[in-house]
C-alpha cells in the first residue's frame, strides 16, 4: 500500500485543524485565519497531487486501481461499527479537483470579503466545508460518507446564512436546509437498508464491501413486497439524497435561494463542490445502481439509472428554460447550475460513472471561474447584482471580462476549444446511443440552446452597451427591498454610496489571479475527454489511453458534433440578435421577450410556480398537521409534563424541607440541652453537625431494621 | 503469616507509593529549608510541579510493572487490574495539584503539596488492601489527610467549620465501620476478604452479620457519599479550598468505589440478599439499593435548589454515587467494568468542573450562579470546557458521561434475572432527565445570561487553561472511543 493512501486521512483532518484553531482564535486575527485556511488547504492540495500521481497508471488487469484503509470505530451487541477511506482514481480525481478550485475560492475570498466584520468566521465555516467536502470524497463507508455529507449541509447552511441580520439570507439557509434533508432522509432510510440486507456499510472490504460482487448479487436476488429487488429499492432511496444536495427537480427550490451567501461561497459549494456531492454519490454507488443491467454489452440498464436519467434530463431543461428569464446575475447562474448538474445526472445514467464525472470536473472549473467572475462584476459594481444596472463592463473590467467569456462559451459549449464542448457532447452522444429512449437526447439538445441563449442574453446585459448603473448615482433612496436581489451589502461597512466615484471598476489581483487560473482550466481540461484521446474514462476505468485521432470523424460522433455545433451556434445568435444588437437603454425598460410575450415571459420569470405550489400545497399541509401536533402537544402531552413537573416540584420542595428543617432544626426543641452544650456549633456559620450525625445514627439503625425485616 | 513477610517483595509491590512519599518529602524539604525567601506562587509552583513529577514517575512505575503479587496474605496485594485503578487515582491527583499551584489561600505551599501526595498514598494502599485491617488504616489514611486539606484556607472560617464537620462525621463513620470489622471478625474468624467470604455464608442468616454488613457500608459510604451518610458533602465542597475538594470529589471517590465493590462482592460474598422488585431478600444488596435509589432521588432534588455552584456539584456527587451504586448491585464483571469506568470520566468531568470553579473564584471571589454570569464572554475556552465537563455529568452523547451512564444502566438491568433491578435503572434514568436541569442552569449563566457592565476578561493563568483543555478533550475523546478504556479494563480483569 502506498503510503498517501494510509495517510490519506490527512487530506481532510488538516483543514479541519485549521477550522477549529480558527473558531479559538479573536475576531480580530484576520491575517491568521486566512493564512491557516489557505495553508492547510494548499499543503491538502499537495497530497492531494501525490494521491493523484500514486493512482495514475496503476490501473491492472482486476479492473482499476483501489486502497483502502478500514479500521474499528466502536462495538455494538457483537458486532464491529467499521470506517475507512478509499483511494481510486474516483477520489484521486475528486480530491485534486477539490483541493484546487477551493484553494482559488480561498484566494479569492480574501479579496471579496476584506471589509467584512466577521472575516475570521468566514474562513472557519469555509475550512471546515472543505474538510467535510474532502471527508465525502475519501469516504469508504456510507455511514462516514452520511456523517460528512451532513457536516457539507450544516456549513451550507452555515454560509449561505452569513449575513443572518438579512432576513432573507436567513430564509434561504432554513430553506436549503430543510429541503436538502428531505433527500438526506432517503438516503438515511436506505443506508438502513443497506446495512440490513448486506451487514456492512463499506463500500469496499476485500470482496466483504457493499459495492462489491457478493452482496450486491444478493440484494438483486433478493425480492421486496412490491417486486422490486432490494438493491432497486436501496439505489431510489439513496439516490433520492442526491437529487435533494444536487437540486434536481422536485428538490432543486433551495439552490437559486442560496445565492444570498457570499459569492465566493456560491462558486465553492453551490456550484463547484457540494452541488456535485450528490452526482458524486451516485457515481460512488454506481455499481449498486447498476448491478443488473447486462453486463458486458455497453452501458447498463436499470430501473435506478433510468429514473436517474429521466431526472436529470428534466432538470436539464426545466432549469435552461427558467435561466432564460431571470434578472440577478447570480440567480442565472444558479439555475444554469440547476440544469448543468442535471446533464451530469443524465451522463450517469446514459453513459456510465466516465460520462458524468467528466462534465462534472469540467464544470466545477468553468462554474466556479463564472461565480467568481459574477462575484468580481458585483464587487466593481458596488454590490448591484441585477443585469438590467449594468451594461458596458468590458471596458471597465477587462481581465473580468476575458475570463468570463471563456467560462461563459465553455458553459454554452462552444466547439472543440472548450471543454464544455467536449463534457456535455459526451453526455449528448452517450444519450443519443441510450437504448431505452430517445426522448432525454432531445431534451439535452433544447437545454443546450437555451444555454447557448441564456448566457448570451447575461453577457451582453452585463459587458455590453452602456453602463446603466450610473442612473442611480444620485438617488441614494433605491428600494432595497426588490425581491430580495439588489440588497447585498456588507452590513459593517457601506462602501458604496459614498464612493467618491460611482463608475465600477476593476478588481484587485488577489481577485483577477484565481480567475486567470480558472480559466486556463476551463479550457485545457476538455483535451482529456475527447473521443480521440479518452484518457479520462480510461483513468477512471483504469485502463490507458491510446490517440485515435480518426475517431474524430467517425460517422456517430462527427454527425452529433456538427448538430450540437449547429444548436450552439442558433443559441448563441438569437441571444446576440435579441440583446447585443440593441442595447437596453435603461435599467427600467422590460425584457425584450417580455414585450413579444408577456404571459410566457412570467411563467418563467416565476420559475414555473414551483416555490407557489410547494407553498400551498406542502408548507400549507406541513403546518396544518403541525398545527394539530401543537394543539395535541400542548394538551395531552404538555399536561402530563406539567403534572409531573408538578409533582417533580412538589417533591423537591418536601425533600427540601425535610432537608432544611426536619434534619437541620427538627430536632431543635426536643434536644435545647444538647444544643446548648455545643453553642461552639452554633456560632459557625450554617447547618450543625449534631443533627448531621443523628440522621447518620438513624440512617443506620433503619438500615438495619430494615434489613432485619426482610431477613427470611 | 506476619514472618514470612519478604521486604523486598514489599519494596518491589509498592515502588510506585514509595516513590511517591519520597516525593512528598522532597517537597516538605524543599519548601522548608530552601525556599523560604521565595514568594508564594513560586513556592507553589514549584511544588506542585514537583509532586506531578513525583505522581508521573509512579505512574509510569505502574504502567512498567506486570504480574501480580500478595504480602501478607491480602495486606498489600498487586494485580492488572489494581495498578489501573490506582493510574486512575493519579490521574486525578495531577490536575489537583495543577489547580492547587493557581491557589492564593494557604501561605504553607510544601504541607499542602505534601498533604495531597499523602492523601494519595492512602488511596493506593486502600487499592490495594484486602485485608480488613488494612482497609480501615488506609481509609483513614486518606481520610486524615482530607480532613487537614479541607481545613487549609486559614483565613475563612467556612474551611475550619468544614473540616470539623467532615472530621465528627468520618470518626463517626470510621467508628461504625470499626465495628463492623470487628463483628466480621468475630464472625468468621478472619480479616481476609476471601477467607471471610467463606465464614459469611454460614453465617449469612445471623442478625450480627446484618449489623456488620450495615456498619461496614456505613465507612465506606461515607466516603463515596450515599445517602444516608452524605450530610458532610455539602458543606466540604463549598467551605473547603477548591483543590481539596476537587481530589475528594475524584481521586478519594475511585479509590473508595472500587474499594467499596471489593468489599461487597468479594468479602460479603454469600450474603448478597436481592433487591429485585417484589423478591427483597436480606443482604448487602438490598441495604446498598435502598441507598441508591435515596441518593439518586435526595441528590437530584436536592441540586435543583441549590445557587453555590460547588454545593450544587456535592448534590450532583451524591446522585451520581446512587449511579455508581447500581454497577455494585450487578454484582458481576460488567458491574465492575462499567463502574471503573463511570468512576474514571467521571472523575475527569468533575475534576474538571472543579478547575473551571477554581478560576471563577479566584477572579469573581465567589462561586455563586451570578458568579458564573457571562462566562462564554469572558474566558471562552474555560466555558466551553464547563459545557463539556455538565454535559458529560449530565449524560449527553457523545461525551464520556453518556456511555458511563449507558454501560451502568445496562449492566443493572442485566444483572438479576428477569430484569428484577429494573426499577432502579428507571429511577435512575428519569433522575438524569431532572439533573439536565441544573446542570444547565449554570450554562444558562455561562452561554446565555448577558453580564452587566463589567464584562472585563478573565486574566487565566495559561496552566489553568490547559489544564481544562486537556481534561475537556479527554472526555470528549473516551466518550467518542469508550474502547480505549473499557478493553483495558477487560484486559486487566481477565
């Protein structure tokens, strides 16, 4: 065994060192805190690579190459409680990609968050996300990986609550929480079910895991009352956790509500990181979900990958579409997260664990460079995140600008230069090929154009035209309260009505260098997933890759390439025809499609009404039958409390008295002689010890009367 | 019996007590010919340091010592599991002694170092006896020493009168165990705890033995501090220097417990009697329910009215002695494994608890509930040592308190057939529920209540604070891996 792959624990116990030295730590140490978090995470990133170089090429002929490490936790009835970390080209892949965009987060952050109070606090939770983000990783037991996934929501909510003075950020994270566990319910249910069917819940064991050929062979074979196998009903339940941390639908209202964080936080965990636990997760159980499903002739079939693919091809689109009509930069993206982590969850199902966990790497990089882009624009525009007050940043942002475009055409897929191209053709291709139907493929290419439409439509509002947030310059006495959207400012300090000059304006380099660097990344890393070098599915499969450069015009994918190209394009020239033709000419004016159809335009304004429907039909519900819980709470239960608290009180009240008086005084009147006698008693200060050691004598001699009694 | 002693089987056996005596007139020394000009807090420091290097070497005395020996037939008998009990014991003296060097009540720094160093000589040769002779000389050993340690705050009279009570009422119960000893031996013929076994099961049905068991649990009880022998405790805790009572709420309290199981389930052996529900027999076990179950109730009530936070932690000792008391009652291996290890965190947590107590007296000049206002504010690590050391008293998972209270509950209602002890394992749970209370009315004061205006930090000295560190982490590290210690103590019973 290697040794990072004994050590591999390291990776994430030193940013959690450096949380919890940061939670000790004043307030006022801001230099510290962010020097820690940055230390920790970068010498994490330097394991990180080496876990990375020790699983390269060692892929064999039993499949790829894979440590683990398992060790005791505790004893219950006779049986071990067993926990332990994994390295595989998985992990080793998941933890560099970690590790790196989070270390550019990190960066960053110092920048975006400088004249904020609570700095110190900032990089705790950011460490302590990173360290539970890094236990979900090399997790090798479902239970440790439940423990770090709920650690990954509690710093969830924990960020995207920072700023909890503001009402609505406050909501956001209550609601993020909330329905994130929703999922994590079903995932808890099916780990139960895991454990009972298969007595372990590691994933790998030396033939005794979970994951592995001998329970997963029993749990196929092995029926529920439905006729459904365990293992279909385990992956639904497990997979339900996914669709609660990736926001799929129904469960993805939390995730646009989640931009109330900080931007750098909704780069690393609502768009980069823990979005993508959920994908993840069901690329780490793939082989349960799978198991079943023909093996050896290409891509398995199951009931579980198709439900995944089904979901994920309706997130896809339903996201793309209601992208299409929003305002705050931030939101746009959120909801184009929504969608792209429904592309990865259709790649899984369609195309196996390479499929998805390509585009899953690729977009962390070009999301988390699109966040941090928006974060930079937001931070050169005073805190306005509404697209309408912007307009003509390319001349005041430039460095912003050139790597958002990259991010923005590796989102929209533009051809063979970006990576995006290269991810999401794959999944297209993979679901082309997919033999149950043809439907997700059509509904992967809608969501394409509508990517390609509305990242066009956000970058010509926002670097194009003429900046339009001047018009404000003068009235300080904006409405803050518009949905929720235009309000971030930093509650310490207000740096920006006062400025002395209202124009935006670049941001420092601590910012731009992460940028840079995410960008480089945004475009090379789609070189190794291309079908004539499919070195990453070969990594993951753990075989090596040879350069086929002729599988580039094959018949299959050359035909796909140019359609995909074609819907890219068509995307890409609407959104310019409609918004960077004419440009707005002030902030006020409605939408352009929003003139041509008002109707449609508000249907997707209002994101389909999901957050209106769940609120009358499942908070109504939930707080009607809480309601009757309270009333039955408060009467019957609170009652029996109340009487026995009652009683409780009643009690205590005698033992005291019997305390303070029987033994104490009680035997005051009866004994003067004796107390008169030991006056030196008297004048201490409280209690005496005569009564003290009566009680003592009487103890004993009931005691002994008692014992007497009972002597048979 | 007595010339075939080997005294150099007794220097071999005792190495650790020695080493720690020669410690303690080390110290004596030191501070009386050498350091007379220094100022007090160097005096103290450098016999407390002293002493912990002392209570170190024994330590490691023990850990490198293997095997097991007997002089004098059960006078001084050495076994695995003896030397973990007595590493237990020091492991409570050394944050004593640390506490003790933050202390400003005594100008006498090497009698009271030496003192402690005594008190925990007599509570390893009470380890170690099985002999009721030499039961009752270490008993009063140990006893003797915490008396003159809880008279050492010269200056306040509430210490003297604390002594004096705990002095009238340790010499009544030393009297009462006396007798006990003596009917056992007139009984049976013998002061061997296993020979004794022998003679009390033919005796087990004359009245003089329920006299003797009584006497006997009159002793012992006094020291762990069950109702009815608890009425000193209160007023100990709170009158006595906060590191006296610290070692006679932990190091005294190991030593007794185990010496306590000892004497009950080896040297009464044959006269258990039954406590089970509906099937009362007469014997050790009944008296000693009757007491767990008055303890647990007094105890829990009793701390619910309490505001001096060192009287409400000798209420909470009392209940948590009626805990303990139901591992006794098991009166099996599990018994005595989960008692080890209750005593053991227990210890820690109320150890610990005492040093956070310490501090806040030192810098507020009381240990009221009003004193403890504000503390998160004010010295955050010590708060939030406190709300690990009450919440692990309280019995919250994962700290080390819960799986104490877990393994003794389960090892009382596995106990007798038919779950005959279950009505105690449900008293004691639902007096958990009630002690939640007051343990959380001083976090209240600590995390919730604002303090008033003056909000000034504590100056903690930085031994303090590690001090509380260190014990906080441990309990929180056996409550996460109760393992670590409960396979010794398999280990080591065999």
């Amino acid at each position: 065994m290697t040794w990072i792959a004994r050590n591999l624990w390291l990776i994430p116990a030193l940013p959690l060192v450096a949380s919890g030295l940061t939670a000790l730590m004043s307030r006022r140490r801001r230099g510290w805190a962010a020097a820690l978090a940055i230390g920790s995470l970068g010498i994490s990133f330097l394991l990180a690579l080496c876990a990375f170089a020790a699983a390269l090429g060692q892929g064999g002929e039993h499949g790829p190459f894979r440590e683990v490490v398992n060790f005791d936790w505790f004893q219950f009835g006779g049986q071990w409680l067993q926990l332990g970390w994994v390295l595989d080209p998985l992990t080793a892949l998941m933890v560099v990609m970690v590790t790196l965009v989070g270390l550019l987060i990190f960066i960053f952050s110092v920048g975006y968050m400088a004249e904020d109070e609570n700095f110190t606090r900032f990089f705790c939770f950011l460490s302590l996300f990173a360290a539970a983000m890094l236990g979900v990783v090399i997790a090798n037991s479902l239970l440790l990986f439940f423990i770090c996934w709920e650690l990954v929501g509690l710093t969830s909510y924990l960020l995207i609550g920072f700023w909890y003075h503001k009402p609505s950020a406050a909501a956001a994270a209550k609601k993020a929480f909330i329905t994130t566990r929703i999922g994590d319910l079903g995932l808890l249910l099916g780990m139960v079910w895991l454990y009972a069917e298969s007595g372990t819940l590691l994933f790998y064991n030396g033939g005794a895991g979970c994951l592995e050929q001998g329970a997963l062979t029993a749990m196929l074979v092995k029926g529920t009352a439905a006729g459904m196998a365990v293992s279909t009903g385990i992956g639904l339940l497990v997979f339900l956790g996914a669709v609660g941390k990736s926001g799929q639908v129904p469960l993805h209202v939390w995730l646009p509500d989640a931009m109330e964080g900080p931007t750098p936080v909704s780069a690393l965990i609502h768009a980069a990181t823990m979005v993508a636990a959920g994908v993840f997760l069901v690329a780490r159980v793939y082989p349960l979900m799978a198991v079943g499903g023909g093996v050896g002739q290409g891509v398995p079939v199951t009931t579980v990958l198709t439900v995944v693919t089904w979901i994920g091809a309706a997130t896809a689109l339903f996201a793309a579409s209601v992208a299409v009509a929003q305002n705050d930069i931030k939101r746009i993206l959120a909801y184009s997260t929504v969608s792209q982590l429904g592309y990865m969850m259709m790649g899984l199902g369609v195309g196996g664990v390479a499929v998805g966990m390509f585009h899953l790497i690729t977009h962390a990089f070009f999301k988390a460079l699109l966040f941090l882009g928006s974060g930079s624009v937001i931070h050169g525009c005073h805190h306005e995140q509404d697209v309408r007050r912007m307009g003509g940043l390319k001349g005041f942002m430039p460095v912003t600008f050139v790597t958002y475009a990259i991010g923005m055409l590796a989102l929209a897929g533009f051809p063979l230069v970006f990576s995006g191209f290269w991810s999401k053709d794959e999944i297209l291709h993979a679901a082309h090929g997919w033999s149950v139907s043809h439907w997700p493929f059509y509904m992967g290419l809608a969501g394409a154009f509508l990517t390609a439409f509305y990242m066009t439509r956000q970058v010509a509002l926002v670097f194009f035209g003429k900046y339009r947030g001047a018009e404000q310059a003068g009235g300080q006495g904006r409405e803050q309260g518009s949905a929720g959207e235009a309000a971030h400012t930093h509650h310490s300090s207000t740096p920006s009505l006062h400025h002395s000059s209202f124009a935006p304006h670049e941001s420092p380099s601590v910012m731009t260098g992460p940028l840079m660097v995410l960008a480089v990344f945004a475009v090379a890393l789609g070189w190794f997933g291309t079908p004539a070098w499919p070195w990453f599915e070969a990594f993951l499969n753990g075989h090596s890759a040879e350069v086929e450069l002729g599988k580039l015009f094959s018949g299959g994918f050359l035909g796909l390439a140019l359609l995909s190209t074609l819907i890219v394009f068509a995307g890409l020239g609407l959104g310019w025809w409609l918004y960077g033709r004419r440009t707005r000419a002030g902030a006020e004016e409605p939408d352009v499609m929003e003139q041509a159809r008002p109707d449609l335009w508000a249907l997707l304004k209002n994101k389909f009404f999901v957050d209106e429907l769940y609120e009358a039909t499942v908070i109504r519900g939930n707080a009607w039958v809480s309601r009757a819980c309270h009333l039955a709470d408060r009467w019957v239960l609170g009652g029996a409390v109340q009487l026995i608290a009652w009683l409780a009180t009643g009690v205590a009240w005698v033992d005291r008295v019997v305390d303070e008086f029987v033994i104490n005084l009680g035997f005051d009147g009866g004994c003067r002689g004796l107390r008169e006698s030991g006056g030196f008693f008297a004048r201490l200060q409280q209690g005496r010890v005569q009564p003290y050691l009566r009680a003592l004598g009487w103890g004993v001699v009931v005691l002994v009367i008692v014992l007497m009694v009972w002597r048979d | 019996m007595v010339s075939e002693l080997s005294y150099l089987e007794i220097l071999r056996l005792a190495l650790p007590e020695t080493a720690l005596v020669i410690t303690a007139l080390v110290v004596l020394a030191s501070d009386l010919l050498a350091l007379r000009k220094d100022s007090l807090s160097v005096r103290l420091g450098f016999c407390a340091s002293l002493a912990v290097l002392g209570c170190v070497a024994a330590g490691v005395l023990l850990v490198m010592a293997s095997g097991a020996g007997d002089v004098g037939g059960g006078m001084f008998v050495v076994t695995p599991l003896i030397r973990l009990v007595k590493l237990g014991v020091l492991a409570m003296a050394v944050p004593a002694l640390l506490v003790s060097a933050q202390g400003r009540f005594t100008t006498h720094a090497g009698e009271y170092v030496a003192l402690i160093l005594f008190a925990v000589v007599g509570m390893m040769f009470l380890v170690s006896a099985e002999d009721l002779l030499m039961v009752f000389v270490a008993l009063e050993m140990t006893s003797l020493s915490l008396y003159v340690l809880t008279a050492f705050h010269k200056r306040e009279v509430g210490s003297a009168e604390a002594a004096l009570k705990y002095f009238l009422f340790g010499g009544m119960s030393a009297a009462l165990a006396l007798f006990g000893f003596s009917l056992l031996y007139g009984l049976t013929g013998s002061t061997n705890l296993n020979e004794m076994a022998q003679g009390v099961g033919v005796h087990a049905s004359d009245p003089l033995l329920v006299v003797a068991l009584i006497g006997v649990l009159a002793g012992l009880g006094f020291k762990v501090a069950v109702v009815p022998f608890h009425l000193w405790a209160p007023d100990v805790y709170q009158g006595a220097p906060t590191p006296s009572a610290a070692l006679i709420a932990t190091g005294s309290k190991v030593a007794s417990f185990f010496i306590l199981a000892k004497l009950m389930m080896v040297g009464l052996a044959g006269s258990e009697g039954s406590a089970a529900w509906g099937r009362y027999g007469s014997g050790w076990v009944l008296a000693l329910a009757i007491a767990a179950a008055a303890s647990m109730i007094l105890g829990n009530l009793a701390a619910l009215a309490q505001s001096s936070v060192k009287r409400l932690l000798a209420y909470s000792a009392i209940a948590h002695a009626g805990y303990v008391s139901l591992a006794i009652l098991s009166n099996d291996s599990a018994g005595l494994t989960a008692l080890l290890y209750y005593v053991f965190v227990y210890g820690l947590a109320t150890m610990g608890a005492f040093a956070v107590v310490s501090v806040v007296e030192q810098q507020t000049g009381g240990d009221r509930l009003e004193d403890f206002t504000g503390l998160a504010r004010r010295a955050p690590v010590l708060a939030l040592g406190l709300l690990v050391f009450l919440l692990s008293l309280a019995g919250i998972p994962p700290l080390a308190g819960f799986f104490g209270k877990f393994y003794v509950f389960a090892a009382a209602a596995g106990a007798e057939a038919g779950l005959g002890l279950f009505w105690l394992v449900i008293l004691g749970i639902a007096m958990s529920v009630v002690s939640l209370y007051y343990y959380l009315m001083v976090l209240k004061r600590a995390y919730v209540q604002e303090p008033g205006e003056e909000v000034a930090k504590f100056r903690v000295n930085g031994v303090a604070t590690a001090t509380v560190a260190i014990l906080a982490l441990a309990v929180v590290i056996l409550g996460c891996f109760p393992d670590w210690i409960l396979h010794r103590i398999a280990t080591a019973l065999g």
